[in-house]
C-alpha cells in the first residue's frame, strides 16, 4: 500500500520501528527538526502490521519541532516520551485531536518536558502523565477543549514557567498522580472538570475557577499563590497552606460559589487575603489539623458572605478575621475556634447568623467593630469585645451566653434591635454605652448587667433603657452606672441586686439623671448611691434627679441614697416592704435630697407588725406632695409626713359608710318612729338607739345623722352626745319658739351604740335621719371611707344654671346634679362614695323641706333642710352617691332656689384609697365671742366685711400640728347668733399650716360660737 502524507508537514508514515528519531518513518525521509511541522496523523500499514490506524511513536531525546498534529481520523495514534530525559520543544502552536494521545513518562526513572512557554497546545484527544519516579514538566500553554483529557497519573507533573492551561474538557488526577504549578503558571478552569484523586498544588501560581468544577481531594496553595474565583462557578475544594495566598476574582462576580469550601489551613501561619471585594456563596473554612495560625486579611476589602464562613479548633491556633465581612441574609458565620480574634481596622456586619460553639470563642478588638444589624448571634461559649472595639446592636438579636464588653469597648444599642444579653465586664476600668442610631437605647428583651468588680459604665448620650440594666452579680465590690448631665428614660427593668454582698461600703451607684417613666420598674435590693459623682473620676459633685413615672420597688435591703430630687407623679408608685422579723433589713428606703410625692404607695408586710409600730420610709426633705393612693397589703397603716420624714404607722383607722338616708327617730306622734312619741321636755335628755337601726351596724364608733327640731315652744338649743358621757357644754342646733331648724351632725356613739339628745328650753319634737357610720377603730386595711377635704367649690346654684338648669325646683320636683369628675370641684371622676356639701335653700315661696339623696335609688322618708316661706337655711349634708355619681334634691312644697358647695368627699371600696379617718369627740367648745360667756380669744362680735382666724388644733381634744399624724380637718357645729343684719358667715375647713380655721361675716354684726365634735387625721 502506497503511504500519503500530509502537505507542509513531515508526516509519520513509519514503515521502519516506532523511533520518532528514524528518518525513514516520516514522509520527508528525515525526522522533522525545529523548522518542520510533525503531524502523526497518518495510516500506517507496515508497522504494527495488524493495526494500521492505532500505533504508538517513541520520542527519546531532545528533539525541537515547530508545531506538531498528534491524532487521525481513525484509531489511536500515541506519541510517548520516556522517562529518561527527553524533551520535546514547541515552536508553534499545535494540536491533539481526539484520537490523539501524547503520553509523557514510562516505568522509567528519569525526567522530560514538553516544553515552551508562548506555544499553545490544543487538546481534545487526550495528554496523559505516568511514572512513578521523575518529574512529568509541562511547560506549555494548554487548552484542553471539551472531549479533551489531561490524565496524572505521574507522581510529580510539573506545570511552570508562566505557563496556563485552560480547561473545558476533562483533567484527573490520578491517585498516584501529582499536579503542581510554579512559577506564575495558570490552571484556568472555565468550563470542565477537574477530578482529583491524587495531589493537586500551586506554588507561587494561579487557579482560576470559572464555570467548571473541582472534585475530589482539594487544590492546595502555596507561597503566594492565588485563587481566581467566580460565584458561577461549580464546585471545588482549595486549601491555602503555610504561606499568604490571596482570594480574588476577575471575572463577572468574583467569589466563592455554591458549592465550593476554602480552607485556610494552619499548618505553619496561613494567610488568606481578599485581591477585591468578592462574595462567599460557598465554605470558607479556617483551620485544620495544623497548630499555627490563620489569617483572612485585609481592611481594605470586604467579603460579602451569603453561604459559610467557619472556624474550627482543628490542631489549636488562633484564627484572625481581619477583613471587613457583610454577613448576608442567608450567610452564616461559624465559630468553633477557641481563639478566633477579629482586630484591625475592620467591621464585620451581621445580617444572617453567627454561631459562637460550644468551646469557641470570638473576641472583637479595636478599632475595629462588629455591627448586628439584622441578624442572629448564638453564643455558646464566648464573645467578647475588647480595647477600643464597638459592639453595634441593630436589628438584630443575641442569645445564648452573653457578650463580654471589656477594657474600654463601646456598646452602641438601640430600641429596635432584638433580644440580647450583655456583661460590660471592666474591673478598674471604663466601658461605654451609646446609641448613635435612629432610637438610641437598650431594647426590650435586652438585658445589661454591670458586674460588681467596679467596672464603670459611661452613658454617652440621652437615652432609653425598654429592656433590663442589673447592676451586681456575684461579685462583691461596686458597680457604677455613670453619665455626666444626661438622662436614662426607663421603660424597662433597672436593678440593683445584692449578688454576692460585699463591705458594707460596696454600693451600686447610678450616678445619671433617670426619668423612670410610665411602664418603667427599678429594683433597688443593695445599697445604692446617687451620689453626685462625675463619670470616670471627674470632678463633682453634680447631683442626680430621680422622675419616678413607674413603679420604684425597694427590696430586701434595698436602700437608695439621693444627691438630687425625687419626684413621683401621678400613676407612679413607690413599693417597699416592712420585714418586722429581720431588724437587719432597713426600714428607711430612700435618703437624701428633696422629695416630691404624688402617686402611689404600696406597702408589702412580712411578719406580723405591732399597733402604733412606726417605720421611716423616707428621709429627707419633704415637699408638700402626697402619696394619692396607698395599696397597705392588708395591714391598716397610715401615712404620717413632716418635714424631713415619711413614716408609716399602724394606727387603727376609722373609715366612714355612707348609707342610703333612713328614719331612726320621729318624736311627732302622727308620724313616730323610735320609742318616743311625745316631745322632748325643757332640760330633758334621752337616749337614741343607733346601732342595728338605719343600716348602722354593731360596732359603729360613730354616725352622721341629720337632726331637725320641730314644733318648738320657746327659745333653745339641742345638745346631741355620746351615751354615757357627761353633758358638754355645746349645741347643735339652736332656735327661737316656733321655728323648724335642721342641722347635720357628726357624733360619736356611746354605751351600747347610742346617742343622747338635750334640749334646754320649752318643748321640742326631734326627728333624726341617719345618713352614715363610722366604722370602729381597726388595723386591717380598709380603702373605703377615707376623707378627702377640698377647696369648698359651688357644683349647684339654680338662681344661674350651675350644675342645674336656671330655675327654682317647684313643688314635688327632683333635680340631679353630677358631682364626680367635674373638674376644678376637687371630686376625681371616680373612686367617690360619699361627698360632704353645704346645701343653703333660698327664695322659698312656701314652707317645704328639701330632701337629699343617691340618685337611682327610692326617695326616702327624710329630710335635710326644713324651711319656710322666705326663709334662707343652710344645713350641711353629707350624702351617698349614686351609681353614675350623682346626687338627687327633691322639693316638697312651693319653689325654691337649691345651692350646694362642696367641701369634700369619701373614698369608696376601689384598691389603694388614701385619706384621712374620723376621730369623734365628746363635743366642746372652742369659741364663743358673746362677752358673758366668752370661750377662745374674741369677746366681741364679728364686724362686717372682718375676717378672723381661729387655731383649732390643739383645742377640744383635736391635736396640734406638732403631733403625728397631724389633723387634715374638723367637724365643727357653728353657730351665729345676735346677728344685727342678714348676712352670711364662710369657713375655710381645710386646716392651715398652723391648725386654724378662717371665718368672714359680710354684713352687719354677730356673736359666733363653735363647737368641735370631732376631726380627721
């Protein structure tokens, strides 16, 4: 058969051995040299003579060709290198197509090359390396295309000298085989696979990884080698070991991908740097079985982190962060590493997860910053953040145990962030807390505690605390929360806790203005300072102000010590507890600076307390505020104020029921109620039964009856006393012959819950309309009956329409007026049971009596005013209120016009009421202006237009103002008489400062007389 070659090229025709180096093999007749293009190509029939179409040529030696064709369109054609030196030199670029096979090594022990860099070899057919012994170099560009395969099986392959091989097609590597590029040689893989079952490395060289993949054991990286990657590429497995390597891209999204893991091994120090910013879509691992350190470096890039980034304890080490990182959404950061720092100048910014490990340990140090801004942090060991460093918490959250803020490290919070526990842990030192966000502050379900090592927490910055700040733990030395002229809003949880004790010098000290506001609770259970002190030893002392909004509790031995003002507002509370079992415990909760009150108090009682036990709870000085309302815990403690105390005191309390008006007593023989149907004698006395009458119960110490005397015969007056009791020198009711007067009086009841009635002069019928009771002393808590007196205030006049419509109440007519929730009358809009009016009826056009009761019940058979035609009488009336707080004024005969003044009112059974309690006296008198029988400092009759003022307390058995409690009021029976023209006489009931009372006559002249019958404290 005639052999064919190739035009141009010296072509393999053989015919004589498999030596490439034969001239009689090749189509030229001389071996082709460094000129000559080398095409085995060709079909052979002579050599091997039963495979024409597959051979094998052997290349020995050094030979230069300038380019070559290694495979046919038919069988296989194989040109092998031995081991034993040879070297094959491209001068052009050349070819192995698919049936081509070019295999470099045997079983021998020596080195060849393919070689040189410049020249592109183009593979679709197959490049193979074997031998076990030599090294395999390849220093030529490859393009191994698809249907191409590059097979390693040699130990040591060689790929250097600036050269790149770029891969579509298919590279193995064997697991005998070795794969190292040096010497700034390439391995691009675009878009085929790399199979590693052996020993693939860089030295010093790059990998590109596009749209391929790796699989198998991992690339390694050497002494500054580099990973080209792309986030659209397959997957793959790279280690960086024992040098700095870098990480970058130049490709369209430069990054790990999906799939992928680098490892950044810590054989001997491994540095991993970051050529640009770049996305981790796949693993980044940090750490191996090596005890040396890793690094992935540097500030100047970020890693946007959207698959894994880990570090793991592997051989030990310390493992450093030292990139920005913007952990994404889907990102997840994992740290199992006992010694993982992040340092430098860098932030890691969190919006996926971060999971410290059990045994790994995260440390942050400055000036760099790790920001939470929308992510989780699961710590399961340690997290600390060191120096200068910041800890930002966004919107994040924090769980687990909690993160350490050390050695002057800044914790930036704020409300909108999630749940988190932080330990702003400085002992000597000073770390701080601020807010630089939208809202800055500690959120809720955050809690911060300040251990007690005397760590110093600095508040940069006004802010708001909605989670819980604990100052103490189990330490046993001080903790301080500081901030020079800013305030804390609380909202949430601010405590001071014993832990572990200490001196009695170890305090907590929260030493920044605090507005505890609504929904707010601080606990102090230790003793706690607002001393004045400057933040960080500065100069002082600036006095801190405490705004109680919420509730301040004191437990334990809780124990607060002010520089500045307390103020409590309404709605806010003050609680404590009296320990009587532990005199260890303070009673005395809060000392120092200027108090305010309002509010409430609540008091909780362990033990059971003796009556008239005393407990300051505050010292200082205090302001005219009260506590508004009082949760007493079942105990019937009062409240006791002076000028520099709060005390608390059990002293039986008498508290007042209203009850709807009912009949006891109807001396008229026509109407008679009671024992008595005859009128009462000229100095006759007797005796009124009252308990178990009129729905006044056992056990009543005192009633409230409106007492009418009728049908009177001469000029004369009424004394009404307890039972068993020597007659007083005192009236309640005075008149002339033919008059029908009415008055309310107030009086403690004597032997067997009666009253006694005197009248002086002619004859009289008394009838008698019980309108409440006063409970007998007790020591258990009642919130009912308390007495409120107020600034007297008009709620009804009809002669102008106030509080009724502008007309008089004609015959048989009922009018209502509202007395709760008025404003500007002192009656708040609810908790009122009973309310104490002055009603005066004028312009009457016949003789009627006026009828005062709760709206919304049955008119009763009584009476508060009796009048006639043209008269003006006042009465006092102290009456129940109905169910919408209202009251009910009926007019039996003719017209009238009504006017009511209100002077105070009762508390009902609503939690926590606060007041004063009744003390009823046997009645005596306190002033009478009249010469000839002259009682206090006046023996002349008030002038016109004269006011006088008259000290009560301490007069008739009321206390003075020096005692405690001190009076809050006076039930009075006042008189006028010699009057010399119509006028009218005002009181001011409420007590002065000094314990006096205020009288104004208008017009003309008059005698008064008063007489006390009892008072409120």
């Amino acid at each position: 058969m005639t052999l064919v070659a190739q035009a141009n090229c010296d072509t393999w025709i053989g015919g004589v051995n498999n030596d490439f180096g034969t001239a009689g093999n090749w189509s030229f007749g001389a071996s082709p040299t460094g000129a000559d293009d080398a095409c085995i190509t060709a079909t052979t029939t002579t050599i091997p003579q039963a495979t024409a179409d597959t051979y094998s040529v052997v290349l020995s030696g050094g030979q230069s060709l300038h380019s070559l064709t290694l495979g046919g369109p038919n069988g296989t054609q194989t040109l092998m290198m031995p081991a034993n030196g040879a070297q094959l030199t491209l001068g052009a670029d050349s070819t192995i197509n698919a049936n081509g096979i070019f295999t470099l090594g045997d079983t021998g022990s020596g080195d060849n090359t393919l070689c040189c860099a410049g020249v592109l070899l183009t593979n679709s057919g197959h490049l193979n390396t074997v031998g076990a012994i030599g090294n395999r170099n390849v220093r030529v560009n490859i393009a191994n295309v698809a249907g191409g395969t590059l097979d390693i099986a040699a130990k040591n392959s060689l790929q250097d000298n600036t050269t790149t091989t770029t891969n579509n097609g298919t590279v193995t590597i064997e697991a005998s085989g070795g794969l190292g590029l040096a010497n700034n040689a390439s391995f691009i893989n675009l878009g085929g696979s790399v199979t590693n079952g052996g020993a693939f490395s860089l030295n010093g060289s790059r990998f590109a990884q596009r749209a391929g993949t790796e699989s198998g054991t991992p690339v390694y990286f050497f002494n500054g080698s580099t990973l080209d990657d792309d986030v659209s590429a397959g997957a793959g497995l790279f280690t960086f070991l024992n040098s700095v390597d870098t990480v970058t891209g130049t490709g369209a999204t430069p990054g790990i991908a999906a799939g992928q893991v680098l490892t950044i091994g810590a054989g001997n120090d491994t540095q991993g740097t970051l050529g640009v910013n770049l996305t981790n879509a796949g693993t980044i691992v940090m750490g191996d079985a090596g005890g040396g350190y890793t690094s992935l470096c540097c500030a100047a890039n970020t890693l946007t982190n959207t698959g894994h980034l880990n570090t793991i304890q592997g051989g030990g080490g310390t493992h450093y962060l030292r990139v920005n990182i913007l952990n994404a959404s889907a990102g997840s950061i994992d740290v199992a590493a006992t010694s993982t720092f992040q340092d430098g100048a860098t932030t890691t910014t969190n919006n996926g997860a971060v999971t410290i490990e059990a045994g790994g340990g995260l440390g942050v140090f400055g000036p760099g910053s790790f920001i939470n801004s929308g992510g989780s942090v699961t710590n399961n060991s340690a997290f600390s953040i060191n120096s200068s460093a910041v800890f930002v918490e966004r919107g994040g959250s924090e769980s687990g145990t909690p993160v350490y803020l050390q050695t002057g490290s800044t914790l930036d919070d704020d409300l909108n962030a999630g749940a988190a526990q932080f330990i702003m842990n400085c002992p000597n030192c000073v770390v701080h807390l601020t807010g630089t966000g939208p809202t800055p502050g500690v959120a809720a379900g955050q809690v911060l505690t300040i251990p007690a090592n005397k760590t110093e927490v600095d508040l940069a910055a006004s802010m708001t605390n909605a989670g819980t700040i604990v100052l103490g733990d189990a330490g046993t030395d001080l903790s301080i929360l500081c901030g020079s002229g800013v305030t804390l809003t609380n909202t949430g949880q601010l405590n001071t806790i014993l832990g572990g004790g200490g001196a009695s010098n170890v305090n907590r000290y929260l030493r920044v203005n605090i507005n505890n506001a609504t929904g707010g609770s601080i606990d102090i259970a230790f003793s706690t300072l607002s001393d004045g002190v400057m933040c960080a030893g500065g100069v002082g002392p600036a006095p801190t102000t405490i705004t109680n909004n919420g509730t301040v509790t004191f437990e334990g031995g809780g124990l607060w010590l002010l520089s500045g003002a307390y103020t409590q507002t309404a709605g806010a509370t003050f609680a404590t507890t009296v320990d009587v079992n532990n005199g260890s415990i303070p009673i005395t909760r809060m000392s120092g600076g200027p108090v305010n009150l309002d509010g409430k108090l609540k008091v909780t009682t362990v033990g059971t307390p003796l009556t008239n036990s005393r407990w300051v709870i505050i010292h200082g000085t205090i302001g005219a505020g009260r506590f508004a309302s009082f949760n007493r815990g079942g105990i019937g403690y009062q409240i006791d104020y002076s000028s520099t105390d709060v005390t608390l005191v059990l002293r039986p309390i008498r508290p007042y029921h209203p009850v709807a008006p009912a009949r006891i007593l109807d001396t008229r023989p026509g109407s008679q109620v009671g024992p008595y149907s005859t009128p009462l004698g000229p100095q006759e006395a007797r005796d009124v039964q009252v308990t178990g009458e009129g729905g006044v119960p056992a056990g009543a110490s005192a009633v409230v009856v409106n007492v009418t005397v009728t049908n009177t015969t001469g000029a004369s007056f009424l004394t009404v006393f307890p039972t068993g009791v020597t007659r007083p020198v005192a009236s309640n009711l005075n008149w002339t012959a033919g008059k029908t007067v009415p008055n309310l009086v107030q009086v403690a009841l004597g032997t067997g819950g009666k009253l006694s009635i005197y009248n002086q002069v002619g004859t009289t019928d008394v009838v008698i309309d019980v309108a409440g009771y006063i409970d007998a002393a007790t020591v258990t808590a009642q919130p009912d009956g308390l007495y409120h007196p107020v600034v007297p205030d008009r709620v009804l006049d009809t002669r102008s329409g106030n509080g009724a419509p502008q007309a008089q109440v004609g015959q048989g007519q009922t009018i209502t007026v509202q007395m709760t929730g008025r404003g500007g009358s002192g009656i708040p809009a609810a908790g009122v049971s009973a309310v104490v009016l002055n009603v005066t009826v004028t312009n009457a056009t016949a003789a009627s009596y006026l009828t005062v009761w709760p709206e919304g019940v049955q008119q009763p058979v009584a009476s508060n005013l009796n009048f006639l035609a043209g008269q003006n009488t006042p009465n006092r009336v102290i009456v129940k209120l109905g169910s919408t707080g209202k009251v009910s004024f009926y007019n039996a005969a003719g017209s009238v016009d009504v006017i009511a003044d209100v002077g105070g009112w009762f508390t009902d059974a609503t939690p926590d009421g606060i007041g004063s309690t009744f003390i009823g006296l046997t009645p005596a008198r306190i002033l009478d202006t009249r010469p000839q029988s002259q009682v206090g400092p006046f023996s002349t009759p008030f002038g016109p237009r004269q006011t006088r003022n008259v000290v009560v307390a301490g007069q008739g058995q009321v206390p003075s103002m020096n005692s405690t409690p001190q009076p809050t009021a006076v039930v009075l029976n006042v008189t006028v008489t010699n009057p010399t023209s119509p006028s009218f006489l005002t009181v001011w009931v409420r007590l002065g400062a000094d314990g006096s009372i205020s009288l104004y006559n208008a017009a003309g002249s008059t005698d008064v007389i008063i007489d006390v019958v009892g008072y409120y404290n």
